[in-house]
C-alpha cells in the first residue's frame, strides 16, 4: 500500500471510530492498548513511518567516510588516482575534500 493510501486509511478510520470508541479517554495509550481499531491503527503507522526512521547520511558525512578511507590506503602506500578509482570518485574532488578537512598528504 502506497504511503498516501495509508494516511488516508488512518484519517478515515480515525473519523470514523475514534470520535464515538468506548476506549476512548485522555489518555491515548490507554485507548490504543484496549481497541481494535487503535491497533490496526499502530500497524498501518509503524509500516508507515518505518522508511523514514531510517537516517539518512549527508554527502559531509559521506565525504568524511571516504577521506579517512583515502588516508587509510595512502599511509599504505596507494597513490590518490587509485584511491579515487577505488572510491568511485575523481581525484581533482577526493584532493579538494582532503584538502578542505586538512588531510592531505604529499
């Protein structure tokens, strides 16, 4: 089910039996624990949301993975072309965000 359907799915079964459910109180937790519908409720959110906890990391994170890498293999002796090669980047990029953290080697 498509992420659209499912908040559609949640808002019309709020709408429809949340408003008038004996669970009801102040207490939401409570209310979700005790109904049906408060459970199916859980489930169609959890599958919902589940994609988005995940983190999803920014390219200075990605470039600081790659820079630690690349000073990893040039103390092992790897020249920067074939660490670019070897990282899917170019070289002028990797020397750039070396340079920019202050981790170039020559």
């Amino acid at each position: 089910m498509r992420a659209v359907a499912k908040k559609v799915k949640i808002i019309r079964l709020q709408d429809e039996y949340c408003k008038n459910c004996k669970y009801q109180t102040d207490v939401e937790q409570y209310c979700i624990e005790q109904c049906d519908i408060g459970k199916k409720l859980i489930t169609l959110g959890k599958k919902e949301f589940r994609k988005r906890s995940t983190k999803v990391k920014s390219i200075e994170e990605k470039w600081d993975e790659k820079c630690k890498q690349a000073i990893i293999l040039y103390n092992q002796g790897v020249n920067y072309p074939d660490i670019a090669k070897e990282m899917g980047c170019h070289v002028s990029n990797l020397y750039k965000e070396l340079k920019k953290r202050g981790w170039l080697q020559m």
